[in-house]
C-alpha cells in the first residue's frame, strides 16, 4: 500500500549560510585598470637593478621580504614587466654583433689609429669569422670502463 509523504514543515532560509573558506588573495594588481600596484613597480625595477629577490623587495617595501619578494617575481604580470623592460634595456644599452664589427672595420681601417691597434682589430674581426681555428684529430683506441655499483 503506497504511503504519502508528510509535507515539509521545515522553513527555507533565504540567507547565505557562512563560509569556512578564506577570501581568496588579491592578485595585487590595482583594480582600476589591471596594472602593477607601486610596490609591485618598485619591486621589479629594483629587481632589474640589482638581480636580487629579497633585496628587491626590501626596498620595495614588503613586511617578509624573503617570502613575497618570490610570490611577486612569480606574478604573471610582474614578470612580463621586467621582461619588457629587460628587453628595452639590452635593446638600448648593449651593442649588437653587427655594431661591434662595424667599429672595429673603422678602427682597422682609420689611418691615424696606431698600427698595434688596427692590427687587433683586424685579428678580432677574422676570429669571428673562424679563420684561428685548430683542427686536432685523434686516432687510436679510446678504453672506456663503466662500474655499476
């Protein structure tokens, strides 16, 4: 014989029960237009400075240096903006290969430069296009013993 169900007599709550769980963590980015925050710019520029994580953000401000100077080195953000700037920099500061051949052909071919200099030169400029180079061959039996312990 089916048996009916007794209506509900428990009230529905229109509120949300409270949650155990952490606010997740600010990503650090300002939330106007998704950019570094200043610290985060300090940061990476003194990064680009020094080279050093915790130093870097030592002097960018942070409370446990150690710590989040290597949780912001691994934010997405704060990484593409050193590398932009690391470009631009190696891009303006460092001569290309093609810039150092080109002074040293001026340099070899200056008639007023010292003789020893433009000698140089002109040895720099053949090793780069391998004209130094020592071939040696080996012949002969190479014995090669392998101990696994």
């Amino acid at each position: 014989m089916p048996t009916k169900e007794k209506p509900s007599t428990k009230k529905s709550s229109t509120r949300a029960k409270p949650s155990n769980k952490k606010p997740a963590k600010s990503s650090g980015l300002s939330e106007r237009n998704g950019s570094l925050t200043g610290r985060q710019k300090k940061f990476a520029d003194e990064y680009l400075a020094s080279g050093n994580v915790t130093d870097s953000a030592r002097k960018a401000g942070y409370k446990q240096p150690h710590v989040q100077g290597f949780q912001t080195l691994d934010n997405i953000r704060v990484k593409e903006y050193i590398q932009s700037k690391a470009e631009k920099l190696e891009n303006e500061n460092i001569a290309s290969m093609i810039e150092v051949k080109e002074f040293w052909t001026k340099t070899m071919r200056d008639g007023l430069t010292d003789i020893k200099e433009r000698i140089k030169t002109s040895e720099l400029i053949a090793k780069t296009y391998g004209a130094f180079l020592d071939k040696v061959e080996h012949s002969g039996a190479i014995d090669i013993k392998i101990n696994w312990d």
